[in-house]
C-alpha cells in the first residue's frame, strides 16, 4: 500500500519525442532543513521555493508540534517564526513523519539536547528502516531513544537535560546521520566536531552558517573534519530553495532515452556532493549542456539542456562517488540497462536500508523485464545491450525512487511498464504525473 492511501497502479508507455521546460521541484534535502533551522531560529524565516510534497509538509507538521509557527502563503512560499536553539516545547502528540528517513533523523537531532521527550513514528516503510545509526551517536550527548528491536520506530527520545558536545567519527558515509549530530550541537556547549572519512552531501554546514552558526570545514588526512561551535543565537533568513537534482534526475535520464527528445530544466542545485549523477551520466556519453551558471540561497545551479543521447556507454562508477549520488542509482540502473555494454556501481550498499532495500528493488524489476543483472551487498552490476523488451509489473516497496524510474524505464522500453503503487511518488514528486505528461510521455494511472 502507499504510505496515506490506497495503492495507485501506474504504466509507462513508449511514446513520441520529450519537448519542453521541465519545472522540478525544489530540492527535498534543503527544504527539510529550512524548515528545521527556521524553527530553531530567533525571528522569521522566509522560505521560496519550498518543495511541497508529503515528506516536507510532515516535517513543517512536526516543527509546529515543538512550538514553531510555520505558516504557508502560497505555492513554495512560506515563513517560520521560530524559537531559538534550546527553545522546542515538549509535543503533546506523536510526531509522525510519515516516509522520511531524511525528515525524522534530522529532527531527532534537533531536539536531542533539548531536556523533552517525544515519540516518532512513520509509516510501513519507515517502520522498518534501522535508527540506530542516529540514536546511538545522539546517546553521546546524553539523550535516550526507547523503542522497538532494532532501535526501529516507533520509539521515544527523551533528549538530554545536561547535554556535552561530542566528537563523532561517522561508519559509513551518511549525510543524515552528520546533520543530525549537528543540529544536536547546536544545543551542546563547547565544540561538537563530526568526521567524514567520505564527503557527503553538505547542505547542513552551507545553511548552518547561513544562520548564523560558526561552521569550520578542514580536509585532513583521516577526512572531512567539521566542526560547530554550540550555543549560537541563530537568527532567521529568507531561504530560496534551488530545484532538486534528485528529481531532475527522472526528466533528465528519461530525455536522453527517448528518440527525438531535447528538454531543459531551469535552477537545478550543481552542489558537487550532489553531482554523481550527472558526472556519470557524462562519463556515458550523455548530451547534457550547463547554462547559466549562478548562485540562489547558498547553493550553486544551472540551467540543464539535454538532449536524446542514442550513444551511451556502460561505465564503472568508483566506490567514492557514491555518496553524491545514492538517491540517483535506481534511475542510473535504468540508463544503464538502455545504454550498451556493462555498468558496474559501486559503494552502494547504504541503498539497502533506505526506503527499500534499493538495490534488490532494481534488480528484481529491471530482471522481470529481461535485463541481466548482477549484485552483491556493495555492488550492482547492469548489463545494457541497448533495449529493454519491459512488460513487467514492478513492485515499489513504498518505495517513490523505485516507482519514478520503472516509470522512466516503461517510456524506452519495447513494451509498457507498470508498477505495483505509484502513490509514494507523492512524498517526493507530487507533479512528476503532470510534468512529465506535459512533456509527452505517456504515463497513466491503472484504475482511473
């Protein structure tokens, strides 16, 4: 089932040539973190651009729930009055943030110094994925997380009455799991310093100065070394959220398969730790033009020009590019099985624990429509010959990454592609229907 309602069945169908401006929306990452480190903030904070799919519209619910005042004036527009570091109230209801990691880890970071408790929960797919990796190293601080075998949701964080600042090296590259030990400095005295032996996505650090925060960044020998100096006044900014390259990505790999194609799509967010993708995508040939290179709320982006490419290439991904582009392998899966010759992924073995184990999703359903494939726990292995014959019905696992690029692959394929629930498209890419129809492609919804 999808994550708030009844299974939505969807099929791609092979349709004539993609034309047109793609408008994505913005960028999920940073719009989470908007709406975080506004309702931390002393003041207003004023967002454009804000992506209004479910996952965010459950964070801006839960920063109401701590005591923020988050109020929506229009499409993408909103404004937070906050209440400073150390200021959450205690929730009175369960914090339910529906499908995303993203969306809980980061505010159980958020109010883990705090001397409150509160008890999240998410839906089926949430439920099952493992919060450990972030409880273990908020119990730093001195917070507490009760909750199921696993440290699964639903679970209780009761945050720390006198907490101390920590030095955390992170296991394995995680973005979420950096900003949440972050955004709990933040409420820490002292320094909270966190390591990344492999860069991840840096949108916390960027915005986190943006505030106000004093943020230092060194490159050493054993990694990224960040460190943030707790106790700031944080005071409110006006934020515009660049466009999501995640989302992009979908338009973006769908133009360059389908013969005749030749989209753009205006803004989209170059940060280079999100960038794996689209360096790939290069690397196999792809015809991608960047115009218009410009700055817009602390981020780097362009406008993207691209163009059907017939000539792809497999590749061979390199282990410390992963981390900039772990959203993006499902739909680089899909280009890599229309391209010809053999793409080799890897340092992929976090997409088993994100809303689906990702890399099992893919090869099952990219199998059902006659794609050889090869995994093991760190590696995804696609052999492209350059066509697909399709005809399967693919199953999502609540999964909306999973659903978007069996839908790309359905335009490209020799027969249609359908896939099981298209419902959790929602928390994501509420208009990928309409904007990608508005384009030409055929996608249509089973039982309506």
């Amino acid at each position: 089932m999808s994550a708030h309602a009844t299974p939505i069945p969807m099929t791609a169908r092979r349709s004539g040539p993609l034309k047109g401006v793609a408008e994505v929306p913005g960028d999920k990452s940073i719009s989470h973190r908007a709406l975080i480190l506004g309702a931390l903030s002393v003041g207003e904070t004023s967002v454009t651009g804000l992506l209004e799919g479910q996952d965010v519209l459950d964070t801006a619910a839960a920063m109401r729930a701590f005591g923020a005042t988050v109020t929506r004036h229009g499409e993408g527009e909103w404004t937070v009055n906050g209440v400073g570091v150390g200021g959450f109230a205690e929730p009175s209801q369960v914090i339910d943030c529906g499908n995303s990691g993203t969306g809980v880890r980061l505010i159980m970071g958020a109010m883990a110094t705090t001397p409150i408790a509160a008890t999240f929960t998410g839906d089926a797919s949430l439920n099952k994925r493992p919060m450990g990796r972030v409880t273990d190293p908020l119990a730093l601080f001195g917070a507490k997380a009760v909750g199921r075998a696993g440290g699964k949701l639903p679970l209780t964080m009761i945050g720390a009455a006198e907490p101390v600042p920590v030095r955390y090296t992170l296991p394995m590259p995680s973005a979420q799991v950096k900003s949440a030990v972050l955004l709990a400095g933040l409420n820490a005295p002292g320094e909270t310093v966190v390591i990344e032996p492999e860069a991840t996505r840096d949108h916390t650090e960027r915005m986190l100065r943006g505030f106000g925060a004093e943020v230092d960044v060194q490159e050493t020998p054993e990694g990224r070394v960040i460190t943030l100096k707790g106790q700031p006044e944080l005071t409110g900014q006006r934020v515009a959220v660049p466009r999501d390259p995640s989302s992009a990505a979908f338009p973006v790999c769908a133009a360059l398969l389908v013969p005749g194609s030749e989209i753009t799509v205006p803004g989209v967010s170059r940060n280079p730790t999100r960038d794996g993708l689209y360096v790939t995508l290069l690397e196999m040939g792809a015809d991608i033009a960047f115009e218009n290179p410009r700055e817009e709320g602390g981020e780097p982006v362009a406008d993207l020009r691209v163009r059907y490419s017939p000539d792809l290439k497999g590749v061979e991904t390199p282990e410390d590019r992963a981390a900039s582009m772990i959203d993006e392998f499902p739909i680089l899966s899909v280009v890599a099985s229309m391209a010809k010759g053999t793409t080799v992924m890897r340092g992929v073995k976090e997409l088993r624990v994100k809303e689906s184990d990702r890399i099992d999703a893919m090869a099952r359903g990219l199998e059902a429509c006659g794609v050889k494939i090869e995994e093991d726990e760190d590696t995804l292995i696609v052999h492209g010959t350059g066509s697909v014959p399709g005809g399967a019905t693919c199953a999502t696992h609540l999964d909306h990454r999973i659903a978007m690029s069996f839908l790309v692959l359905g335009m490209v394929s020799e027969t249609p592609v359908s896939v099981d629930d298209g419902g959790p498209i929602a928390t994501s890419f509420p208009i990928f229907e309409p904007l990608m129809s508005g384009l030409g492609a055929s996608v249509s919804r089973d039982n309506s």
